[in-house]
C-alpha cells in the first residue's frame, strides 16, 4: 500500500492502462496457441488410439502420471515459496544490521515485554517491518 501512496495518482493510472494494453496486446495470441496445442494433442491422440488400440493404456496411465507429478509440485512449489519469504526476511535483517548498526539497549530492570513494544512502535516504518518479519518467522517455525 505504501507504494500507491509515494506514487501520484496520473503515474499510477499510466502504468495501470499500459498493463491494460499489453494485456489487450498478448491475450489473444496466448489464448490461440493454447487453444491450438490443446486441438494438437487431442487429435494426435485420438488418431494413434484408432491406429493402435492398446495405447489407450498408455494415455491412461500418463494422465494419472500426470495427476501426481501436478499434485506433488503444487505441494512443493508452496514449501518453495514459505522457505523464500523467511529466507528473504533473513537477509533483509541481515543487511539492516550491517548497513544501519541499530540496536535496542535497555537496563536489566526495563526489559519488559510493555517496555519492548514500546521502543517497537517508536522506531520507523522500516524497522518495524523487519521486528515484525522476525516475529512471523519465529510463528512458521514452531
């Protein structure tokens, strides 16, 4: 949300019609060659079926292939990207303590979770993302 609101309201209008337009643009050709491979391969398959009957085994057992290899990489590819955003808020802490030295110092008798938020919601913007970032990474974690 913070980007629509450093970006004046024409810029973000301009980028949002030329989205539009290549989308217009691509959509079309997309769509054909789908349609295209698909009749490809319906028909391929259909004339080998009629030329030699047992393949019909042969495109079931690839279609059930199909299946789980689909399955298996929806599972896979969600595990890839939780794994992407810890890591990234990994390196995002990272870089913040080597680029801005920050840290919070309190005495012994303050360390108190209410005295902890506290000094949380005083720090910019930034810096708050990150403390948050921790916090969702320490809850996928457990």
């Amino acid at each position: 949300m913070e980007w629509f609101y450093r970006n004046l309201f024409g810029r973000i209008i301009q980028r949002t019609n030329k989205d539009q337009d290549d989308m217009d643009g691509t959509i079309n050709n997309y769509i054909c060659y789908f349609f295209t491979n698909l009749f490809l391969i319906i028909g391929t398959t259909v004339y080998i079926v009629i030329a030699m009957p047992p393949f019909i085994v042969v495109v079931v057992f690839i279609f059930i292939l199909y299946y789980f290899v689909i399955n298996k990489y929806l599972t896979v590819s969600r595990e890839i990207k939780r794994i992407e955003v810890m890591i990234y808020c990994i390196f995002r802490l990272l870089r913040e303590c080597l680029l801005y030295h920050w840290s919070v110092r309190l005495p012994m008798d303050k360390w108190s979770s209410e005295h902890i938020r506290n000094k949380t919601t005083s720090l910019p913007k930034y810096r708050r993302d990150s403390i948050n970032m921790c916090r969702l990474i320490v809850m996928l974690q457990s």
